[in-house]
C-alpha cells in the first residue's frame, strides 16, 4: 500500500474517533465551543483523509488524454 493511502485511512479513522458528545447532545447553550471545535475538526480530518486516499490511485489514461490537451 502507498504511504498516502495509509495515511489518508489513518486520518479518517481519527476523525471518526473525535468525540460527538459534546458537538451533539449539548445544543442548548450557545457557548458550545468545544462542540464546534470537535466537528470542525472531524469534518477537515475525513476530507483530508479522502483526498489523500483519491490522490494515491494512479491516473487513467483517459484523464492524462484530457490532461495533455
């Protein structure tokens, strides 16, 4: 496997492992920070992690075609 590939599944792990109790279950204060913070911070890791994960694959010859003209 690619460095890239292992790294991007590491990522998305990490972001699924962020705690939601405090982004989810505390709505009724408008002071939730810690909750912002935590699903702002799984968001990026998962799209991170994809774009990691989609970049390790290599190219089709049909995109290097639409690349070349």
């Amino acid at each position: 496997m690619n460095i890239k590939r292992i790294s991007g599944f590491g990522s998305m792990l990490l972001g699924l492992l962020v705690p939601f109790q405090s982004a989810f279950l505390n709505i009724e204060e408008m002071k939730n920070t810690l909750g912002l913070i935590s699903f702002m911070a799984c968001l990026a890791l998962l799209f991170t992690g994809y774009a990691l994960v989609d970049s390790s694959y290599p190219k089709t010859e049909a995109a290097n075609a639409d690349d070349q003209h």
